[in-house]
C-alpha cells in the first residue's frame, strides 16, 4: 500500500488526488495497479471526501498569506 497520484486509477477523482492503493514500485517510483469499480454509493463518498480536503488545502493556502500559488501547490 502506497499514497500516490491518482492518475486515472479512480476514474472519479482528478488526476492529482492523492490516493492510498496497491502499487508496483519500480526505479520510477509507485505505478498504481488496476483496481476493481468502486460501487457507485461508495464513489460518491470518497469523492465528496477529496472535494473537502481538496477545500481545506485551499483554505489553508488562503489562510497562510503567501500570496504564491507556487507555495500550496499539489502539484508535482
């Protein structure tokens, strides 16, 4: 088990969302394995989950003052 990007592996979730799952870890890091459909009740939960915690980084980047994206940024 391994947080990692999404990258597809939920198809209901952005890319960037950080996911804990099952992963092949290789020289170019964790590559998320397939995993099976997500029953459609339960997506809906774990996307509402992100969407919150995806609202407090934001929250938390506005609250910080930094003025710079660059400093809250999830990006890679």
């Amino acid at each position: 088990m391994v947080n990692t990007y999404n990258n597809g592996t939920l198809p209901f979730l952005p890319d960037d969302a950080v996911i804990e799952t099952q992963a092949a870890v290789g020289p170019e890091g964790a590559a998320p394995l397939p995993v099976a459909p997500v029953d459609p009740l339960y997506a809906g939960l774990v996307a509402n989950v992100t969407a919150y915690e995806d609202l407090a980084w934001r929250r938390r980047c506005a609250a910080a003052g930094t003025g710079s994206s660059r400093h809250c940024s999830r990006t890679r």
